[in-house]
C-alpha cells in the first residue's frame, strides 16, 4: 500500500481510517491529484473554501500544507472521513485550526468562494449536494469536482446546469478529468425525503438521499427479515443499519430488547432515528450511533445479537475490508454466547471469515444469489 502523497511539490503520508485495517487500498486517487494540481497550477490563493466529498483528508491535508491559515469547512457523510481527515493532519504534524466540520445535512457557511469536490457514486446524493450549495453560493463561485473520465458525460454535465450552474470538463489526466461548474447564484429547492411501506410487517420507511436502497426493500434485506434468529435478546446491534429496517423489525420481534443503531452515514442513521419515530417505537428502547463500526460504542454496551448487511464498497473501491472490521468488531464486543447473524452474497464467502473467527459457522438460510450465516461467540 503506497502511503507517500507526493503532488505539486506537496509531501504528505496519508492512511486510511483506520490505519490498522487489512487493506491495501490508498488513501487518495488520481482525481485528487488532478484537483491539486489545477489549484496551484492556476494560483489559487487561500480563500473560504469548502471541500466535499473528501475520503480521507488528501485535499484537506494538501490545502493545509499548501498554507496553514486557509479557511477550509469540510463536508461529509463519511464519520470515516472526519476521523481519516483528523488521522492524517495528526500524522503530518498539521495544525486543524483552520478546519470547521459539517455533515451532509448542515448548513455551510455563506462567504464560500471556492469549492472543491469530489463525485460520489450516489448521483441522487450528488444533486442533492449540488442543490444544497445552490442554496449559499454566490453568482460566479468555482466549484472543482474531480472524477475518473468515464464517469464524466453529457447526463452528468446536465445535472450541473438544472442544480447549480453551467459546467465543463478539463482534458483527462490519469483516467481523471476536473469539472469546472460557475454558480448562477440561484438557489434550489432540497429534494422531499424517499417513503414507502413495508406492508406486511406494517413499517413506514423513509430515506435520506445517501442511504442504500433509497426506495424499496433490497433482496439481501428481505432474505434477512425472513430468517431473524429466535431468542430472548436484551441489546441488539443493527451494524451498517442504513434505514434501520433490521433493527425495526428486531423491535417487534424482540419488544423487551435495547436497540443500537451503527452506521459511518450520518444520514443513514438519521433516517434509522426518523423511522424509529414514525413507527412509534418506545423512546427508552432505541439508540443512534454515527461511527466507524463498533468503535466508540460506549463500553457498558455488550450485545447477545448483532445483525449485518455488510457493504462491500466504499466509495468507488470494492473491498471486503469493511466486513471484516465488522466481524472483529462483532467478536470484540458480544457477550459469550452472543450471536452474529449475517447477510451476504454467496461468492463473498463469508462463511471462511467467521470460521476463522469464531471457530464456528451455520447456514441458517440461502437462495440463489444469498446466504444468511450465524456465528456463536
């Protein structure tokens, strides 16, 4: 794994969070180089800036080096990218006094006259940022997004004019281009939340636009509420929970249990808090993290179940890192003889993880393209 971020004279040593997981992805991409270079190609100066989307503080960290007072408000759904962002300004030994955070779902400031961005894989995520900054950029305000190339084209330029403003593509530099998007200065109306129903276990559902399976119940989910274990369990954690749909379900089925809610989305486990509410669930009996995994539940917190859907992305890199910290995490924190029940597709081959885990593994469901597994710790 390359650690060494070396651009434009800048040197930085960048981890991803955390900087202890099996993984040999890098911290950055070519598209941050790119916006990188085109900043100090071009002279920018330090001035208000907003950086979105940035996994793990590469742009950040950049700007910091680059001048140390420049006004950054950084934006992201990622709790994995706030604490990556603070990891790697720890690590090169850069102050964060020029640093404000902000979730997806705060207002940004509205003396911003840069902004610099780089595009989700969620396009419904994307134009509900883009009409987010409608709402506080000023006419003539630069917004830099960088992108691989074949993510780039007519459809996508499109949903810069109808949300934001006119934009363009630079030439490509490494599989990369850089859009230039000019604010008209004309704010947009935020897009309403997602609903719909789940009928025959009477849940109302609503999504924000970050959240897996924005509008209907995903089939790896739907395996999974079929098939939830039977027990007298007490403190169930919904781990990667999105809408929260496992962990409502478990409230029904478990009416005496504490339900915690996990998620690295802050609008996922906003949504998960909303549908708690709407579906009139008991105050006292649901619990909202926004956290990498299991990693700052409180310690009195000692699970007898832990329900997954594990990811197997982040961002646009497919990996089963994720899982993996998941099953430690689960491991870490069971009580002895607590449960991990999990989703996944069938060539993941889960079931080699958890062995290796806890020493024992049982198909608990399958169909043609998933299979619930369950491990006793």
């Amino acid at each position: 794994m390359t650690t060494q971020f070396s651009v434009a004279g800048i040197e930085l040593e960048l981890f991803r969070y955390p900087a202890s997981q099996e993984s040999n992805l890098q911290a950055w991409d070519a598209a941050d180089e790119h916006l990188i270079n085109t900043l100090v190609e071009g002279g920018q100066t330090a001035v208000p800036t907003a950086i979105i989307n940035d996994s793990f503080g590469a742009l950040s960290c950049a700007l910091s080096r680059l001048n140390p007072d420049w006004p950054l408000n950084i934006e992201t759904d990622a709790r994995t990218s706030f604490l990556g962002a603070e990891q790697n300004h720890q690590r090169n030994q850069l102050t964060m006094d020029n640093l404000q955070w902000f979730t997806s779902r705060d207002a940004l400031p509205e003396n911003l006259t840069l902004v610099l961005m780089k595009l989700p894989k969620n396009l419904t995520y994307f134009a509900h940022q883009l009409m987010r900054l409608s709402q506080v950029l000023p006419a003539g305000c630069k917004v830099l997004v960088g992108a691989k190339a074949k993510s780039i084209n007519a459809s996508l330029l499109e949903l810069f004019a109808k949300h934001l403003g006119p934009a363009s593509a630079s030439l490509a530099w490494k599989k990369t281009r850089v859009i230039t998007c000019i604010s008209e200065g004309k704010p947009r109306a935020l897009p309403k939340e997602v609903t719909w129903e789940i009928p025959e276990f009477k849940l109302h559902i609503s999504n924000l636009s970050n959240v897996f399976a924005a509008n209907k119940l995903d089939i790896g989910a739907r395996i999974m509420l079929d098939n939830l274990p039977q027990g007298d369990f007490k403190t169930i954690v919904d781990l990667g929970c999105g809408n929260g749909v496992l962990g409502l379900r478990a409230a029904q089925l478990y009416p005496n249990a504490n339900i915690h809610f996990i998620d690295d989305s802050e609008m996922a486990v906003a949504s998960a808090k909303a549908n708690w509410i709407s579906n009139q669930l008991p105050a006292d009996k649901g619990h909202f993290h926004w956290d990498d995994c299991m990693t700052h539940l409180p310690d009195g917190v000692e699970p007898d179940l832990v329900l997954c859907n594990p990811p197997f992305h982040q961002g646009e890199a497919i990996t089963d890192h994720i899982a993996w910290q998941m099953f430690l995490d689960a491991r870490r924190r069971l009580k002895n003889g607590g449960i991990l029940h999990i989703v996944g597709n069938r060539h993941l081959a889960y079931h080699v993880k958890l062995q290796r885990l806890f020493k024992n593994c049982t198909t608990v469901a399958s169909n043609g393209k998933f299979v619930i597994l369950q491990a006793q710790k």
